[in-house]
C-alpha cells in the first residue's frame, strides 16, 4: 500500500485501509469527515441528512458512556477528528475536570446554529430542492396526439 494519500481512492472493504484513507488525508478533506447527522425534525424542515458541525451547535450523543446527553460544540479539533462538547466532562483523581473527546460519527445535531450567512444559504438550497421535481415525461394528450397519427 502506498503511504501517500490518494483523492482518487476507490473504497475498500478491509477497515485497514479505511482507517488508512482517514488518518493519511490532509486537514482540508478530513473536515468533510465532521459531518454530523440532523435529527428528523431537522431532517424534516431542512431536507438534508447531515451537515458539516460547527461550534455552537447543540448535539446529542448517541453512542458510549455519555449515551443521551447533549451539549453545544465548544471546540473541534480537525487535526485528530474530535469534537468537545460542554457539559461532557471527567473529573481526574486530582479534582480537576476535563472535556472527553467524542467522535462526530456518535453525534447528533438537535439545534442549529445559524448566525452565518453562508451556512443558512447552503441549508435553503438544501430545502428548496426537498420540493418535486418537474416531470420531463410527455403529457398524456402529446402521447395520444401520437398514437392518433400513427394510426393514420
């Protein structure tokens, strides 16, 4: 295997590699790795899965020791892939208390934070193509208008 990253990497099935690509990419893509998923209200009124989590946001988590307990995003650390949530803390033998780390794939966004412009344009898009698309099939009355003249 080589040890440089590839962006033309095709997926694997050995998690060797998969933890590879992860820890060999460079700090621009790894930020599409701290992608969280929406709840489904959110899903609902935004019509998206996931979007890119960013201090502020209030989340919950879903998997581990913390299991059910939320808190806003207090700090993303993009270099290990960690995220530290308030109110998610240990205390050390010496009192002290300390944020734990949480992967963003055992997150869940409850509540946006929408102070930025660009992040609410992006989550419109997101919304205004939840709507039907246009159909491009011929109308039924185009269809007979065929039939009717090929009978012919």
């Amino acid at each position: 295997m080589k040890s440089k990253f590839s962006k033309t990497w095709n997926s694997s099935i050995q998690p060797r590699k998969q933890r590879k690509y992860r820890f060999n990419a460079p700090i621009n893509t790894r930020v599409n790795f701290l992608s969280v998923n929406l709840s489904k209200e959110l899903r609902a009124k935004y019509g998206t899965r996931n979007v890119k989590l960013r201090t502020g946001d209030k989340v919950k988590v879903l998997r581990g020791k913390f299991k059910s307990k939320e808190g806003t995003v207090e700090e993303i650390n993009t270099k290990k892939m960690k995220i530290f949530i308030s109110k998610i803390e240990i205390t050390k033998k010496e009192g002290s208390k300390v944020k734990v780390p949480q992967n963003p794939t055992n997150l869940q966004i409850i509540e946006l934070k929408l102070d930025d412009k660009k992040r609410k344009e992006k989550l419109a898009k997101f919304k205004g193509s939840d709507q039907k698309p246009v159909s491009k099939e011929p109308s039924a009355d185009s269809g007979s208008q065929k039939t009717d003249n090929e009978a012919k």
